[in-house]
C-alpha cells in the first residue's frame, strides 16, 4: 500500500506541476490586443504574431491571464534595417501607481549599429534600475529566446538560455521585492524617438515604415493568479512548484560563468556603477551579492 500511494503522489504531483507549469501558448487564446489592433496579426493557426508600427500608430497585447511566479518564455525576431527611434518591449507587469514591473525594451538604431536590450525592474511603482547590452548576434536575423524567469528568491533575465542579468529578493533588509502583485504579459512595439536612440538625437525614418516585430514559440510556464491566495499556494515549495525548487533558488556555477561573460564584454550600462546620477547615494540593493 505504501509502495501504491506514494506513486499516486507522485502522479498527483505531476498532474499539478502540469497545470500550474504549462499554460496554452496559443497567441489566439492565450492573448488580446490591448491597442492598435489594426496593426497586429495572429496567423499559423495562432502559433506565430506580428505587431507593426507605422506613422499612424504602434500595436499592443497582453495575456488574459495573470500570474504569480514562473518562467515567461518568448521568440522574438526583431525590426531589420532601420529601426532607430522604435521601441518593441516584451515586459511582465501589474497595474496602479504601485505596479511591479519586469522589462525587456529593445531599442531601434541605424542600419548597421547594434541594437539595445535594455531591462530594468520596479517595485511598488519605483524603477531606476536600468542595465542595458549590446547584443551578441543580429537579433532581427532570426528568432532569439528571451525569457523572464521570476520566483521568491530573484528574477533573472535570459537570452538565448544565457543569464544576463539577476535582481536577487533582499526584502529582509528593506529593499522592495515584487511578489505580491500578479503580473501580465505585454508586447509591443511604438515611437520612442524622442529618447530611444541616442537620447533622441536620432528620430524614426518614417520612409522605412512599417517597423515590424515577429513573434513566436510563446512559454508561459507560470503560477495562474487564482486571487490573493496565489501570494503564498504559488511561492510554496510544493513538487508542483517548480520554480521553488533549490535548483533554481540561485544560478549554477556554469549561469555564473556565463552572465560574467555577458557582462564583462557586452554590458553598455549599469544603474549600480552610476554615482553621478545618484550623488553617490547608491540604491541599497548595488551593495548586495547579485547570485
């Protein structure tokens, strides 16, 4: 009997893991346009999604579900040729003055110059945490995996699986933590030229248009915000839970490794090494271990 019970918790465990872990990726029924509608298209029997930009308006969408906790998971080819003064964000984030947030912003430059993968992270509506890269590939070539991976214990931003960036939880010595607040998915691409590329010296070359971003092979391997019982049944370290697991409470020696190498050759900012704009009063969180 021991023997059977433990293989229908085991079984019971998995069917949780399932679906809590797994949500239906279908741009169709996973997804609503919250703007531009016109400019946006669902095709491939809603696998595949494109949002454009043009002199008329941007385009927008966001999940229909909220979650708590989890790994967001997206393929994102972005605009080629010309893309200065563009915008294409791909961002987790709650709603009200005191929204957390979780941002990729990918910032448009001239043919030929590199993009710019900007992230950055609020909490309780307070942001000026921006860390910025040059990418290592052409990332409007072809697809590349962006994820946002976010547990009770740190986020880490990932491209193409590498770590690029860690904000660890130091709520137990007063720096704010997003996680009590569910969060959305949100994609979109629209005219920041008047600070996006080169602090808006650059404006957007309208004759280029329409600015178009691809999308695919969308993960959102998250906790389902069931109300406000999801603050405590998603951070519980249940088999279920995935994302609680101690494997994935820091970074392994080889992630370390590897955002070291991400950093040392192609970081272009660093809020935590800014101490002009901060007058040297530091954000509490710089002086902390990032993993």
């Amino acid at each position: 009997m021991g023997k059977l019970r433990a293989l229908f918790l085991a079984f019971v465990a998995l069917i949780i893991a399932l679906e809590q872990g797994l949500v239906q990726a279908n741009f169709y029924k996973a997804t609503v346009f919250n703007w531009g509608s016109e400019n946006g298209a669902i095709y491939n029997n809603g696998n595949d999604l494109s949002l454009s930009l043009n002199n008329i308006s941007g385009c927008g969408i966001q999940t229909k579900k909220q979650f708590m906790f989890g790994s967001m998971e997206m393929h994102i080819k972005l605009v080629p040729g010309n893309s200065a003064g563009t915008v294409t964000a791909y961002y987790m984030s709650s709603t009200g003055d005191k929204h957390d947030e979780i941002d990729f912003e990918f910032l448009g430059n001239l043919s030929g110059q590199p993009y710019v993968i900007h992230t950055n992270v609020y909490t309780q509506g307070v942001g000026n945490r921006e860390q910025q890269f040059y990418p290592w590939f052409d990332p409007t070539a072809d697809y590349h995996n962006y994820t946002i991976h976010w547990n009770p214990t740190h986020i880490v931003w990932y491209v193409d699986g590498l770590p690029i960036r860690v904000f660890r939880n130091y709520e137990s010595i007063g720096i704010p933590y997003p996680n009590k607040q569910a969060m959305r998915t949100y994609s979109s691409i629209w005219n920041a030229d008047n600070w996006a590329t080169r602090g808006g010296l650059v404006k957007i070359d309208w004759n280029s248009a329409p600015f178009v971003a691809r999308y695919r092979q969308f993960r959102p391997r998250c906790c389902k915000w069931m109300g406000q019982r999801s603050i405590y049944q998603c951070a519980a370290e249940t088999p279920g839970n995935w994302w609680t697991s101690p494997a994935y409470s820091r970074l392994s020696y080889a992630e370390a490794g590897q955002m070291d190498w991400v950093r040392n050759n192609y970081m272009i900012y660093d809020y935590c090494k800014d101490t002009a704009r901060f007058a040297r009063q530091m954000p509490p969180e710089c002086s902390q271990p990032q993993f």
